[in-house]
C-alpha cells in the first residue's frame, strides 16, 4: 500500500510539473507507444514496483527496479521502451528503500544500460565499494542489497547521491 500512494503521489507531481501535458500510463505491459510527450510506465513485477518515465524532453528515469525474479522481463521491456523512443541511456535511477523487492533488478539494469544519476536511500549496506557510515545511517545486511550497492559505485560515469527531501529537475527548466 506504501509503495501504491508513493508511486500515486509520484505521477500527480509529474502531472503538476507537466502542466498537464497529455500523459499515457501503461499497466501490466503495452500494446503500442504512443508518441506522447510524457510517458509512465508501470511494470507487472509480481508483488514489487517498478517504473520508468520518459520526459518530453527525451530522457528517462527509472524509479525502483522490481526483484531479482523479475530482472529479465523487466530489462527487456524497459529496452524495448528505451529503442522505441530513439533514448540509448537512462538519466536518473531513483531507488526508494533498500528492500529487495525494489531494489531486486538494479545490478541487471545498471550492467544492461548507461546510467547518469544514482539517488539511493539513506540507507547503508556491508559492500565493500560502500562509504564509511559516519552519520549514523541504519545498515541492512542483505545480499541483493550489498550487490546493488557495489554495482551502484561501479557504475561508469554515474552521480551517486542520497535521497534527503531533494527537488530536482530534469530536461530543461
């Protein structure tokens, strides 16, 4: 229920943020896209979330990336969405908390595409490529977890930040 409200209140913000541009929301796969100037797409993960938004300006941002059970279907759909909008790499890759049912497909995601900008919880893991834990942040111990985190500082060219109540833009402003 969590998750729903978090995405809920996710798509009214772009709508607000959008002007209420025309918008097309997929659930449970797509038949066609459509040549619309926002796109959210929610994907059938079984019981976890994922989600990606194509702006009007072209670039994309992934919010969560399912589970690991799922990281397959999930990537080749996200590819094909990715093709069929002419985009070769993904903006932003938001990740709302560290369970692995949100979390679960980002090392197959992040070794499938370029991403720009990483925003991860406050949350800490036991990798190796992570930070010292010098505030204090709370620690999950899981492996799924601990492996995104390595593949998160690994990744090429990417801004790792954390999610503290930050606004950001993407596109133009």
């Amino acid at each position: 229920i969590k998750s729903f409200f978090l995405v809920f209140s996710f798509v009214v913000f772009l709508l607000l943020m959008t002007n209420f541009y025309q918008i097309n929301l997929y659930y449970n796969g797509f038949g066609a896209v459509f040549n619309s100037p926002l796109q959210v797409y929610f994907f059938d993960v079984n019981q976890a979330s994922a989600t990606l938004v194509i702006f009007p300006n072209r670039e994309a941002m992934v919010v969560d990336t399912g589970s690991s059970s799922t990281e397959k279907e999930f990537v080749e759909e996200v590819d094909f969405l990715l093709n069929k909008n002419g985009i070769e790499e993904i903006e932003i890759l938001l990740l709302s908390h560290s369970d692995s049912d949100h979390v679960g497909g980002a090392v197959a995601l992040l070794e499938t595409f370029q991403v720009n900008q990483i925003f991860r919880p406050k949350i800490m893991s036991t990798s190796d490529a992570e930070i010292e834990n010098e505030y204090g942040y709370k620690t999950i111990t899981t492996n799924t977890y601990s492996n995104v985190i390595s593949k998160i500082y690994a990744e090429p060219n990417a801004t790792v930040s954390f999610v503290d109540d930050e606004v950001f833009s993407i596109g133009e402003t």
